[in-house]
C-alpha cells in the first residue's frame, strides 16, 4: 500500500470515527487486527455495538466507495468479528450492526455516505 493511499485511508477512518461520536457513540477500536483480518472502525452506543467498514476513494470514478463491499470482504468482516467480541472484555452487546461508510475525497468536496446495517454476517442466522 502506498503512503498516499494509507494516508487517505486513515483520513476516512478519523472522519468515520468523528461521525459516530457526533451521533453520540464511543469509538472502541481502529483499526484492530488478528489473524483473519482488519476491523477498521468499532464503536458503541448502550448495547449496540457496530462494525464499521470504511472505504475511500479520492476519484468520481465510482459512484459510491461502498461498492467495493463485496461478499468476500464481508465474511472477512464477520470472521474477524467473531474473533473480536471472544476477546472483547465487559459486557457483551446484545445487538450487533454492520455498517458501510464511504468517504469520498475530492478537492472541492468531502462526502460521507453511511449505509446502517449494510450486511448481515453467515453467523447471524
């Protein structure tokens, strides 16, 4: 990965997290890594606690960042999910919300596109 692109990745990260704290959440975790893969942002709010996959792009080439959430990416998010509320420590939630943010980056313009609950995880049914 380029400095530029994990330059632009840590800067939607922050701005996701920003956006949940406006919303009145607690950041938990960024960026947490185990063995099957990334978390990129995990915030709380009473017993919800949600799964927040961040994508950015810096281009109109897409027409959403969060196109690029696809099924494979998915369960990547959910089995390291898995691993991180066996290792989380309290209390554990009772619900569990997978989002997708897209942050567009452009010279004139920021755009966050929030999708609540964009994916239900293989291990949820």
């Amino acid at each position: 990965m380029t400095d530029r692109r994990a330059a632009t990745g840590q800067s939607a990260e922050a701005a996701v997290a920003a956006f949940f704290e406006q919303a009145g959440f607690i950041v938990e975790a960024r960026n947490w890594r185990c063995r099957v893969g990334e978390l990129d942002v995990v915030v709380r709010r009473g017993d919800l606690l949600v799964i927040v996959e961040v994508r950015s792009v810096t281009t109109r080439h897409l027409a959403s960042p969060t196109l690029t959430v696809n099924a494979a990416k998915q369960a990547k998010v959910a089995r390291a999910t898995d691993v991180y509320l066996r290792q989380r420590r309290g209390e554990p939630p009772r619900d569990v919300r997978f989002d997708v943010v897209g942050v567009t980056f452009l010279p004139d313009d920021t755009r966050v596109e929030h999708h609540p609950n964009a994916f239900v995880p293989p291990w949820s049914f």
